[in-house]
C-alpha cells in the first residue's frame, strides 16, 4: 500500500516522503498541483478516484468496490491523509525553528483538500449500501478514532471528512449486529474520552502534540468541537433504531451529557447552535427498544416483523396500517429520552440570570416550583434580582453585560421552542419534569435583551392556543403572578421614589423598566383571556383574586394619592384628580380583572351578596372576594385619575353584565351608592345648600 514506502536506514534523504508523493498522486495530487492544473491550458489525464466517482451509478458498482476491498483501503488513505497533514505542520515548525523564529508561529497550508474530499466522497457513496459494514468491521475502531482526534490547522478538513463518512456509515451500514460489535469494544467510550481531552477536559495524553495541534479554545474555534460531538452523538442515535441502547448507556456512563453540556457552555455563538440541535437529536432518540443480543431474540420467519414488546407483524398488516406507519414517521419527533433535556437545565443555570442568582444565594441549590407558595417566593425573588440588575452601574442603558450568556439563554429558549413544536406531546412530557417555560417566565423581568422577552411570551402563546392538550395552569399561573408583582412593585416604587436623593438616579430606571414589563405583560394576558376564556378559569385557580387583590387593595390604599397628600377636599369630600401616575398600573390591572370577571371564572360561593358601604376600612382579616374587589373599583372611581376611572367602571360593568341573580342587585346598591357620592360631591361645588334631613333622605328617595 501506500504506507508501504518508507526506506529503512541509510536509505535514500527523500524517503521519507516518498509515500506521501505516492499517495496524494494516487487520489489526484496535492492541493498545489491541483490549482496548477486548473490554470495550465493543457488537460490533465483523470486519476482513478474521478473515474470511480463518474462510474458510481454503473451496475454492480458497489459489489465490484466491495470485490476489491476497496472501503477499508480508502479508510486506510483517510488515516494516511491525518499522518501527512501531521507531519507537513512538524515541517513547518521545524523550518521556523531552523530560520531562528518561533516555531509556534508557524503556520502550514493545507495540501491535501482535494484529494480527502475525493475520498470522502466516494466513501459516503459507498455506505450507502448495507453489504459494505460488514467489511468495515475490522476497520471501525481506526475510522471512528478519527472524529475526535488531534489535528493540525492544516488537517481540520480531515475530521470532517472522517465524520461524514461515519454518518453515512451510521445511517445506512449500521446493524444490530455492529451496534453490539462497538459496545463490546467500548469504542463509544474511547470517541467520548477524545472528545473531553480536544475540548481541555482532561489532560493531553500526548504532551509533544500540544504545540502543533489544536486542543481547547483553539480547536473550538476551528470547529472541531462540533465535528467530534456530532459524530458521536448521531452514531450513538443511529445504533438505538437497531433494537439497542447499548450505545446510548455507553455514551451516558462515559460522561457524554456532562461533554455536550461543557462543549455548549463554552462554543462560541457561531458554534452553539449546531450543538443545541444535537441536544434535540438526544431527547428525540428511539428508546423504546428492545437491548436483547440478536442471537438472544426469537427468529420471526416469512415476512413478519419482531418488536420489543415481543409481537409479531405480518408485513400485509403493516401495508394495510397507514395511519399506525403515519404515526410513526410523526413519532421521530417524540420526546423519548427527556434525560438529555437535563442538558438544556444545566445550562439555563448558567444563562438565566434569575437561576444563576438563586443558585449563588442558595449554596448551589436549585430552586424549587413544586407549590404556590414557592412559585410566590420565586416572583418575589425575580423582582429583586432585577431590581439589583437595573440598579447596578456597571450594566450600561442597553443593558448588554453578561452578552454572551444572554445569547445563550436565547437560543435555548429557541431549542425548546422548536422542540415543543416537533410533536404535539412534547410539551408535556419536558415541561412536567424541568418546568422550562415556567423558569422563563419567573425570569422574565431579569433579562435586559428584550428579544428574549418577546420569545418567552410567544412560547406561552403558542403552547396556549396551538397545543390544544397542554396542561398550562403553572405557566399562566407564574405569568399572573409575575405580572401582578410587577404592579404592586410599581406602586411601591412610585411610594419610595420620594425619598430617593439627586445620587441615586436608578429608581426611575427601575420604574420605567418595570413599567414595560408589566405592559409586555398585560398584553399577552389579554390576549390568551379572549382567546380562551378557560385560561380565566386556570389564573382564578392560580389565586389570581384573592391573595394579589387584597394585596393590590392594600398598597392602594397606602398610596399617598388615597392617603390625601395630593388631593383636595371640599367640605369633607375629596375631589379626584385629574391624573396620577399610578393610574396606568392601576388600568393595567382593571383591564385583567374585566375579562376574568366577564367569563364567570369566578364561582357564586365566593361572592359577598352584601352592599359594601362606600368609605369603610379595610379590616385586617382577610376580605371577602367580591367586597375587596368593589371596593378596590370604588377606590379608583373616587380618588385616581379619569384612566383608572375608566378601568374600574369597565370592571363594574362586566360584573353587572356576566351576573343574572341576586348579586345583580347588591352590585347596583354599589352603584347607586357611588352616584349618591357624586351627586352630593357636585351639590356642593355648585352651591346647592343640602341639610341634615334632605341630605338623609336624598339616597332614599333617589333609590326609590
């Protein structure tokens, strides 16, 4: 063979490289020959692997390469195109150190482009037929090892050959058979192993080939994370389509989660997301598989099919079971193994600034949704990290710190996107284990790219109205409580903002973005409210109007609009004033609170069927439902601007108009109670004189 050609001692000086003369003119010639060739005017004789690649669509083609051995010998040229790349870097450094220069320096072109191209090529046609991994067997171990190992610059084109050539392998040539073969010989082990020592995991087993080949940062950049890491990870996919998951178990004990998830953390964004669609590739692995050796499992003879739950199908009923082959081809798409989703949580640790805060404050420990109580801690916690992320002088207005992991956050929020809508089922199956959706929404006023922003609110979106069996109530339940925290921050920040000097300038910054988010916010809820009025239902159960108005209530009437340090009296009765800038929460707030009441999520037995008398205190026990609401509604008729006005009396009438019994009349006498306030505020304005027993008596006869 080529490799043959080495001289023994004493041989000639030229020696040395005679095979790689041999062997680059053999597959057509070196890349500098190659672009000489294209510029002389004098046609070139093909060389043998143009005559093959031209000829492959010839009868018989592959069993005639198969007949000559020829798959092993151009993995053999594969593997001698890695060595001469090797050695002409050596070369190059040795060249530099001879001239006195630093031999680190040096940098040699590539000269064998062409001629692994041609190999590749004719390699990735030819496993395209079964009968060829068969004769691979032995070779394997050699083909494989070339994904993940040590390149030059010169040589990355090497491994990306190499990984083409086991793709195609993987998919077409790949056998039960083989699959057990690598298992046996943990070549899953060994390809994972070289991929922690490329990406700096573990130490260079190899000290001397520091200096001339690309390992850590160095090798990311020239992308050979991602060659090495596809080319295991989409083997180990293949092997389990073999009735084995073998492969899949070796990939895990060696580490490969743990790799994939280091080499995502540290990609750079040209790289990262050709790895999260690995991640993809993970989760949607065939796992529902027998692991049964094939000489273990029961022969089915004829035309019947065996599967793993021990059933024979006849290939007549196949034909005759479109919707089941329809299923299946959809079924590619399934979530089958959400342990590798686990990948996608660790990361958001790092990315999601809510989590990485959490994290730090908690001793490592992850937080945990699995109550209301813990979801209402969480929002609470959102609110001041991001307080603290708006307040702190080192993020600029554009709030671009932390770039980089704010991309990464993005594009994971991308991949579970597309995952949720690959297959109607996934949803429920990730967010059930991770709550990845919930996480973002938690997070949502801590983010400063806004584009994640909109992301998030579309996920929901999409999983509210486009995945008709989805179980939404934590998701919208975190959304109305992040919303309603937003509002009920804004009203204590408008409250401290008074006592807030010429130094520290950051609490309208803090406002205004709190203020955005909460419009964000509000949007989407008003939109999933008329979309579904069943989403009411999920956000009454979630405690939306019960714990957060009598909070809400509560703040309001603390507020110093309520409190009289704004507003004016005319014998005894204020005049509400024109505007106040908490009018916009408050709006905000009504606009939720129409749509819940006017889809009737709000159940009879939780309603009070008695008038609330306009002006009591609110008593320290927790309120009724529907006494706190009117009198949160009265609040903002009598004593904000005209836009809380309008929001509260929107309220007002949804209630009168969703309500055909008893409640009906008890949400009147409010009503009439408010008139009365008025009538009489305005009798007063205008002079009119009303005494004692006339102003007694004016509500009775008016209602009469």
């Amino acid at each position: 063979g080529p490799g043959g050609g080495g001289g023994g001692p004493g041989g000639d000086q030229q020696s040395p490289d005679e095979w790689k003369i041999r062997l680059l003119q053999l597959l057509g010639g070196s890349d500098h020959e190659v672009e000489q060739q294209k510029s002389s005017t004098k046609a070139s004789p093909p060389n043998d692997l143009d005559i093959l690649l031209e000829n492959s669509e010839c009868d018989k083609f592959v069993l005639r390469c198969v007949e000559n051995e020829l798959p092993p010998n151009l993995i053999h040229c594969l593997r001698l195109l890695r060595v001469l790349e090797l050695q002409h870097a050596h070369t190059a450094v040795a060249l530099q150190q001879r001239a006195g220069r630093d031999g680190s320096a040096a940098v040699a072109e590539s000269v064998s482009t062409t001629a692994t191209d041609k190999v590749s090529r004719l390699l990735c046609l030819l496993c395209t037929d079964p009968s060829v991994g068969e004769q691979l067997r032995p070779h394997l171990f050699g083909l494989l090892a070339l994904s993940g190992a040590s390149y030059p610059p010169s040589g990355v084109h090497v491994a990306s050959a190499a990984s083409d050539v086991i793709l195609a392998f993987s998919e077409s040539c790949l056998s039960a058979s083989l699959v057990w073969f690598l298992h046996d010989r943990k070549m899953i082990v060994h390809m994972t192993d070289d991929v922690k020592e490329l990406c700096g995991m573990t130490a260079v087993s190899s000290p001397s080939s520091v200096t001339l080949c690309l390992y850590g940062q160095a090798a990311e950049a020239a992308g050979l994370w991602v060659v090495a890491l596809r080319t295991v990870v989409k083997l180990v996919v293949s092997s389990c389509q073999h009735q084995c998951l073998e492969l899949l178990r070796d990939f895990d004990a060696a580490g490969g989660y743990h790799v994939l998830c280091y080499g995502i953390a540290n990609a750079g964004p040209k790289h990262i997301p050709k790895m999260l669609e690995l991640v993809t590739t993970l989760v949607c692995c065939k796992t529902d598989t027998s692991t049964r050796r094939p000489q273990d499992s029961g022969e089915a003879g004829g035309d019947e099919m065996s599967h793993a739950d021990g059933t024979v199908t006849s290939e007549l009923t196949m034909q005759n079971d479109k919707p089941s082959l329809m299923e299946e081809i959809d079924d590619s798409r399934l979530a089958t193994n959400p342990n590798a989703f686990e990948i996608v949580e660790d990361l958001m640790v790092r990315s999601v600034p809510l989590l990485s805060a959490y994290v730090e404050a908690n001793d490592g420990q992850r937080p945990s949704l699995g109550t209301n109580d813990a979801l209402r801690e969480l929002s609470a916690f959102s609110i001041e990290t991001a307080r603290g992320i708006l307040s702190d002088p080192d993020v600029d207005d554009a709030g671009r710190e932390g770039a980089e992991a704010f991309d990464l956050a993005s594009e994971l929020l991308v991949t579970t996107l597309q995952l949720y809508s690959d297959h109607a089922k996934n949803y429920s199956i990730i967010e059930s284990r991770y709550n990845i959706l919930t996480q973002y929404i938690l997070a949502f006023p801590t983010f400063s790219d806004m584009s994640v922003k909109v992301m998030i609110l579309k996920t929901l979106e999409y999983v509210c109205t486009g995945l008709s069996d989805s179980n939404s109530v934590k998701p919208l339940s975190v959304l109305s409580e992040i919303f309603f925290s937003l509002c009920k921050s804004l009203l204590i920040e408008e409250k401290g903002d008074e006592d807030v000097d010429d130094a520290g300038g950051s609490g309208n910054k803090v406002y205004d973005a709190f203020t955005l988010d909460a419009e964000f916010l509000m949007g989407t809820l008003v939109k999933l409210l008329q979309f579904d009025e069943s989403v009411s239902h999920v956000m009454v159960e979630g405690g939306l109007l019960v714990d957060k108005i009598d909070d809400f209530l509560q703040l309001v009437l603390e507020s110093p609009y309520i409190q009289g340090a704004t507003s004016e009296e005319i014998d005894g009765l204020k005049e509400p004033p024109t505007s106040t800038e908490v009018d916009g929460v408050f709006s905000s707030v009504c606009s939720i609170l129409r749509l819940v009441v006017r889809s009737g999520a709000i159940s009879r037995s939780a309603l009070s069927r008695h008038p609330v008398e306009i002006g009591a205190p609110l008593s320290d026990e927790p309120g009724n439902l529907d006494q706190n609401l009117t009198l949160l509604l009265c609040t903002g008729i009598k004593d904000l601007g005209e836009k809380a006005m309008q929001g509260s009396l929107s309220v007002f009438e949804a209630k009168l108009t969703s309500r055909h019994d008893d409640s009906l009349k008890d949400d009147m006498e409010g009503i009439v109670d408010l008139l009365d306030y008025f009538a009489e505020m305005t009798g007063r304005c205008c002079g009119v004189s009303l005494t004692g027993e006339a102003v007694d008596q004016s509500s009775a006869v008016r209602r009469k």
